[in-house]
C-alpha cells in the first residue's frame, strides 16, 4: 500500500510541474503577443489616409509661400466633411466653386491664406471646420523652352530662375544649336510680345550679363 501510494504522490507531483509549466509558457507568449507591433502593412484609419494624399501635392510647392494663380489645380480637404472636399481648377477669373459655399477668389492667396479663408466661409455652415489645401497641379507659374535643346517643352517655375538655369533645366544645347541668337519671347499685359535676346557665349564668359534676365511666368525661351 505505501509503495502504491508514493507512485500516486509522484504522479501526482509531475503533473502539477506540467500544469505550472504550461502557465508560465502561456504567461510569457501573452506578453509577447502584446508588445508585439502592429504589421507595417496594417490598414490605417481613414484620417490617416487622407493625410497621406495631401501630402502629395506638386513638387516644389511651399503652402506659405506659394501664390495660387489662374489654371492652377487646388484640391481642398475639410475634415471629416467628404461632401466638401473636392480637387477644382482655379478659374481664369482667378475663382474657384465649392459645394454649399459657392464662389471663392482663390488666385492671390498662398494655400495657408486659402485654408483661413475658407474655414471662416464654412463657419456659416459647420462648426469649426478644418481645411487643408494643397497644390496638386501648377498651371499658372511656367515657362516653355523650344528648339534645340535636349528637353523642350513647360517647365514649373516655382522659384527664383534666369535663362543659364532653363537652359540648364532643359538638358543643354543639342549640336547644332545657334547658342549666340537664343531669345526670350515675354507677352505683356497688353497682348503685345518683346523679343529679348540672350546670347549664351558672352553670358558664360561673363560679358553682358543683363542678358541673363530672371524668367516671369508664360516666357518662352527660343534656342534656334
């Protein structure tokens, strides 16, 4: 009878080893379970994602600094309003229409500048409405460089940028470009247009440097 019973004490023994055993392995992989990070591929709330499409506005855009002009294309986002936020071109007038609120003037403002004029409009209609606005597409701020260069065609013009840098921008002269008879064509407020000449060997040598004027939006640069 003793023998019999000290086998059941030792079974009895091992199996609770087993069962702390068990308790610790299940403690630990619990633990591990919640310190563990979410997946990088995990869905994002749909805050974040609208966040996330703002951000990818057009290149070279600062929304303090640049000025929105005719034939640019502005997407404004109100927060948690889908039925407002919409992407819109800005009008040769230099107006915009939003749904609810009607027409903006949008030209002349920076987006930052845009973002409080359209929260005090929507003021009327939500409370406390948050608007971001973005630059998706530059329309009004270009130049346009022709002929024989490796480039050609519109280019943004988003800073500070005389011939030598579009020039330059364009990928350089091809052979048998006249680099001495290159020309500026500018349009002026009065439909008129002024040739401006440029004449790329002196400017590199540092003669006639007034040639190299700073480039307005709508030049183009001619390279016979």
């Amino acid at each position: 009878m003793d023998l019999q019973r000290c086998r059941v004490e030792v079974l009895a023994i091992d199996l609770l080893k087993w069962v702390l055993l068990l308790g610790v392995v299940t403690t630990m992989a619990m633990a591990q379970d919640a310190g563990t990070p979410a997946p990088a591929n995990a869905a994002k709330p749909a805050q974040t994602a609208a966040a996330d499409n703002l951000s990818k506005g057009a290149p070279g855009v600062r929304p303090d600094s640049y000025v929105i002009g005719a034939e640019d294309v502005i997407t404004v986002y109100v927060w948690k309003e889908p039925d407002m936020s919409k992407s819109v071109p800005v009008r040769p007038d230099g107006m915009i229409s939003l749904p609810l609120i009607g027409e903006i003037k949008a030209a002349g403002n920076t987006p930052v500048q845009l973002q409080d004029v359209l929260a005090e409009a929507m003021k009327k209609i939500i409370s406390d409405p948050q608007v971001t606005v973005i630059v998706e597409k530059i329309g009004s701020l270009n130049f346009n460089i022709v002929g024989q260069v490796n480039h050609p065609g519109y280019f943004p013009l988003t800073r500070r940028m005389t011939v030598l840098d579009a020039i330059a921008m364009a990928g350089g002269f091809r052979d048998f470009a006249k680099t001495k008879k290159v020309y500026v064509l500018r349009t002026s407020a009065n439909g008129t247009q002024e040739r401006l000449p440029f004449n790329y060997n002196q400017v590199i040598k540092g003669q006639n440097q007034q040639q190299n004027i700073e480039l307005q939006p709508r030049d183009t640069i001619v390279v016979p």
